[in-house]
C-alpha cells in the first residue's frame, strides 16, 4: 500500500447543508433525534438516500454525552444496516468534514455525509471545558472558559488589538445579522452603546461577548467532480483546507496572536484571491480582532452574516456550520469565494481554515476518478 498523493487529487464539492433550528437547551430529544432531521435533509437536498453515500464521519464528544463510545448509538440517524463506510472523530464537526475531504480527493469514495452535534445544556458548560486545559499545571485551577477569554480579551485590549467599543460593535453586528438566520438562537437590534452599559461576566468581557451555550447539530454533503455535478447545479469548491495547532500550555503562548491560523490560511490559499465573506468560529468577540490580523482579511470583508457563534454556538458543530454558512451562499450565487474559518481548544489552539469558491479549479486533476487512483490504495 502506498501513500495517497492528496496534492494531486481531485477537487471536492460541497453539494448540500442542513442544520437544526439551534436552541439554548433542547430537553425533550435525544443525540439520536436532535441529528436525525438534519441528516435527512441533506440527503433530501442531493437527492440520495442512505445507499448512495460511499462514506460517513461524524463530529461529536462523548464527553458531552456522558457515555463512552456514545456516537455509535447516533449512527441509528443515519441508518447502519446494511453496514456503511464510517468513522467518527472527538471533535468539531468540521475535522470530521476534513477526513472526509481527505477520503474524496485520494480517490477512495465519490460521496460523503459528515455531521456534527452536540447537546451542551446539561451542566456547567464553561467549568466543564476546563478538562481541555493542559493535566499539570492549569486543569487542577479549574478556570472557565470565560474566565481564560477574558485573559486574552485583558492582553489584547492592552495591546491595542481591539478595544471593548470594538468588541460590543461585532456583538451588536453578529445578533443583528441573525435576524435574517432562521436557524439562529439569538437575534436582536440592540445598539453598542447598550452593551458597554452592561455588566461583566468576566472583566473586560460582557455576556453579550460571549458566545451562548446551544443545542443542535448539522450536516454537509460532499462530492467528486463527477458528482457534484449531478447533485448541485452550483457547488462550492473547496479550492483550499487546512488546520494547525498551537502549543497546549498557555503560559507558553502569547495570547494575542494564533500562529495556527495565520499558518492553516496561508496553506489554504486566502490570500490568492479577493474574500467575498469570511464565516469565522468567534466564540468571544475579542477573537475576531486576533483572527482578521492572522487570516489578512481586509476591513471590507464581510464577516459571520449569519450571526456566527455569537447567535448560535453548538459545540461539536458550530465550526462546521461555518463552512456550511459560506457554502449556502456560494449556492444561491450571493458570493464567488468565501473563507470559513473552525477552532478546538482554549483561545483558538487548534484552527482549521476553509477556502470556497464557485469556481472549480483550474489545476484540478478533475477527471481522475477511483479507478484511476486504484494505485494509491
């Protein structure tokens, strides 16, 4: 067996995204239910039922769940019998999506359904994600993640990155662009003079710069060349994919930039071309500052139209949501190239960065197809 040649394979489409109408705290279903729809929907969009898919991942945390190996019960929503070609990653939907492209381009599958979900209601949720931090030194701390955002959003108000005005403007935007959002979970016009009046959280951040804990899932439909043009009259190309990572111990970091970010755009290809619209994984406001300064997207950028995680933030799948977010956009012909942007860990450790476009590639060995890639199995 050789080692596939991802470099030189083909392009991958995005043909189809559905996602739940997100809610704070979604107490009547369970996984299995809360995703079922959502994967029905996509396989409706294409026009494929559970056969005619060569390929599932999924995104979730048993952590969450409480229950180990607790994906496998979800697989009931995509309907395991006769048995499929499955995998299942402890993270955010969208590196489920990145195996999946990776599955796609080598030649090893033609369609793939990815989904993520997550149900993060039950608990306390921000004492909770202080089991992601580094065993020794500062888990046994038992810090929030609130309380570490706001470290950061301290060190990049000091540093002249952004400003708390700066911060309550992108909050007050993100729930004003929800509005149009159906799926969203918050939604309002309320002015950034308002939020500054409010009281902190966690100084400098206020509870609208936090991103709300949320319920709910989604899914994305991916395709070869030949496919997606069967299944979508206008796919979204993913032109570029990568993820990063930065160190675990924050004490080495400094907590105004993300390297991985800045280094996952690059290798993605963000700067080869005009940005229509950035959907970018902005769990606290003061990430969108870091995050335009790493990725070189300019002011007229437009960023998280569909309110981002600031109005729906469903752990598990709020990143891939973001890539969904541009997709949609690319489909109905509103933008040409879209920048999606996910993170996993404290303060944006680990950054995926997604490059779509209407347009596929023009250096694409787009007519490979598995036969021809049986060598690289």
């Amino acid at each position: 067996m050789t080692t596939p040649n991802f470099s030189a394979g083909r392009d991958v489409a995005i043909v189809g995204f559905a996602q739940t109408k997100h809610v704070r705290s979604e107490d009547t279903l369970s996984e299995v239910e809360l995703i079922q729809p959502v994967i029905a929907e996509a396989m409706n969009q294409v026009g494929l039922d559970h056969h005619g898919f060569d390929f599932y991942c999924s995104g979730s945390s048993d952590y969450l769940a409480g229950q180990a190996f607790s994906f496998v019960m979800t697989l009931d929503a995509i309907g395991a019998w006769p048995p499929v070609a499955e995998s299942h990653v402890e993270m955010d939907g969208a590196w489920a999506l990145y195996e999946a492209y990776l599955k796609i381009r080598s030649g090893h599958a033609d369609t793939a359904l990815v989904y993520g979900y997550g149900k993060s209601s039950p608990g306390d949720l921000p004492r909770v994600l202080s089991r992601m931090c580094e065993p020794y030194y500062t888990a046994p701390l038992w810090p929030t993640s609130v309380e570490l955002a706001a470290l950061q959003a301290r060190a990049c108000i000091e540093a002249g990155i952004t400003s708390e005005a700066e911060m309550a403007e992108v909050a007050a935007r993100d729930r004003r662009s929800a509005r149009d959002n159906p799926n969203a979970q918050l939604a309002w016009d309320i002015g950034a003079a308002e939020l500054l009046a409010g009281e902190y959280l966690a100084n400098p951040l206020r509870r609208d710069d936090c991103a709300p804990i949320t319920d709910g899932g989604a899914a994305i439909v991916l395709a070869s060349p030949e496919r997606a043009a069967e299944l979508r009259a206008r796919p979204a190309w993913i032109t570029g994919l990568d993820h990063r990572i930065d160190a675990h111990s924050l004490s080495v970091r400094d907590l105004t930039r993300a390297p991985s970010a800045k280094l996952a755009a690059e290798a993605a290809g963000v700067g080869d071309g005009p940005i229509d619209v950035a959907e970018l994984h902005t769990c606290f406001t003061h990430h969108e500052a870091i995050l335009r300064n790493e990725m070189g997207l300019a002011d007229d950028v437009v960023v998280n139209p569909s309110g981002g995680p600031l109005a729906a933030n469903p752990m598990m799948a709020a990143g891939m949501i973001r890539i969904g977010e541009v997709a949609n956009r690319i489909f109905d012909g509103t933008v040409n190239r879209g920048v999606a942007h996910a993170t996993g860990g404290h303060l944006m450790q680990h950054n995926l960065v997604a490059v779509l476009d209407g347009e596929q590639s023009a250096t694409s060995e787009g007519s490979s197809t598995s036969d021809e890639l049986e060598g690289s199995r």
